[in-house]
C-alpha cells in the first residue's frame, strides 16, 4: 500500500522511499534539535531569575514544561529498573524515547511518512541498542565473567545455552526493529484507510462525517505513537540493567 508524502514529490527522492525515511529522520533531528534549543532558553531565563521560582515549572505550558515532563517520567521507571544506575543510562534512554516518539509522530502529519515506518530507520536505532548493551556488560563484569553468562550454569549444558543464548540476543534487535516497524505501519495504514473511507463527492451535507472520521483515529494514532516508543526505551532499559547486574539470574 503506498502512502503520500511531501518527500516523495521532491525531484532528487524520485519515489525513493529509503531516501524519504532518511529525509524524515533527519526533519525529526531538526525539530527536537530546535525545540531543546528553546527548551534551554526557557530554563536558563528561569536560572537567571534566581530564587525558588527557577525550580518552579512555568504556569502556562511551554516547552521547558514539556521536557521536564518527559524526563521525570523516562527517569521514573528507569530508577525502578535500574536503580541508582539509572542516572547513568538517562540520557540515552531519553534520547532514544524522544526520537522514536516524535518519528512516530510524523504519521499523524498529513502528508508525512513516519520514519519508524521504514525497517532500516528501526534497525539501525535496534542495532546501536545492541551495541551499547553488550559493551556496558563487558565493562561492568568483565569480558570472561560476561560471556560465562552464554555457558549458563551446568557445565554439560553450555554447548545448548550458547547456541539458545546467542539466538536470544541476536533477536533482541530484531524483535525492537520489527515490532516498532509493525505497529507503526499498521496504525498508519488504519489511519490512511478511514482518512478515505468516504468518497469525494459526498455533497456538503455529509462533508462533516467525512472531516469527522479520522479524528478518534488520529487520536489512536497518537497513543500508539507513544507507547511504541516507551516499548522501546522499557526494553533497552531491562536489556542494559539485565547485562550489568552482577548476578546469575539473566
């Protein structure tokens, strides 16, 4: 099923959909780019203020608020993952949060295709989650006390447990990649089917219907944008905290 977007029409894009995901990632590190640009600003006229009021959230909401809302949240249920260690992994885990939920977005956007809508923007972010987790396991336990952890505990068993381990972990990307992929093409190929559930040329009495439709879906849309993206950062959150603890029950 192919979807409209403002990228494809571009003369250099010729319908390349690989290269309309890369345009779209690159337009969602534009915008977060500029909204933590305003985000900062806000915080530092709040700082220059003084007193109590720069730890006070604004009263309308702004996109200091916004940011600040996110971060206890993200830093919420990492602490009660990881802990302490949480602080650590933070900005990592927010990142990857805030880039997956507002590449999401994009699918709400008329004429817009999300990025996470593409197989390669999702295993690219799956592959570096990969990357980060095996490193940080290797460097908190030690690359032979790491890889014990593929032998499992009978010494007979280890030939089974690597070859069962080792499926495990090469799938965890996978599984992010896919699952993402999955959700957001589905919500948005719903969205695009009841966006054109009415034709054309239902006459002006029924123009409010055909306006109408879309709106619960574009809500919907919304919430599975959000809650894939929390599925990611929850997942890559219980992998790090699963290759960093110091015990045999990963």
């Amino acid at each position: 099923m192919e979807s409209f977007s403002w990228f494809l029409m571009l003369p250099f894009v010729h319908g390349d959909h690989e290269l309309d995901a890369i345009l779209g990632a690159w337009t969602v590190f534009a915008v977060l780019s500029v909204l933590a640009l305003i985000a900062r600003g806000q915080l530092k006229a709040a700082v220059a203020r003084g007193g109590v009021e720069q730890y006070i959230p604004d009263e309308k909401f702004t996109i200091r608020n916004f940011f600040e809302l996110v971060s206890w949240f993200i830093l919420g249920f990492m602490k009660n993952i990881m802990g302490e260690d949480a602080k650590k992994w933070y900005v990592l885990i927010f990142t990857i949060f805030i880039y997956i939920f507002f590449a999401n977005l994009m699918g709400v956007l008329p004429g817009f295709l999300p990025p996470t809508e593409n197989i390669s923007t999702n295993l690219g972010v799956a592959l570096l989650v990969f990357f980060v987790y095996n490193a940080a396991g290797i460097k908190a336990q030690g690359l032979g006390n790491y890889l014990k952890h593929f032998l499992g505990p009978v010494a007979w068993m280890a030939p089974l447990m690597l070859v069962v381990e080792l499926i495990s972990h090469v799938a965890r990307p996978a599984s992010l990649a896919i699952r993402l992929f999955g959700n957001i093409n589905g919500d948005h190929i719903v969205l695009s089917i009841f966006s054109s559930i009415l034709p054309g040329d239902v006459g002006f009495d029924f123009m409010w219907l055909s306006l109408g439709i879309p709106i619960p879906f574009l809500g919907l849309g919304f919430f599975v944008s959000f809650m894939q993206a929390f599925v990611f950062a929850l997942l890559t959150t219980v992998y790090i905290s699963m290759a960093t603890a110091h015990d045999d029950s990963h």
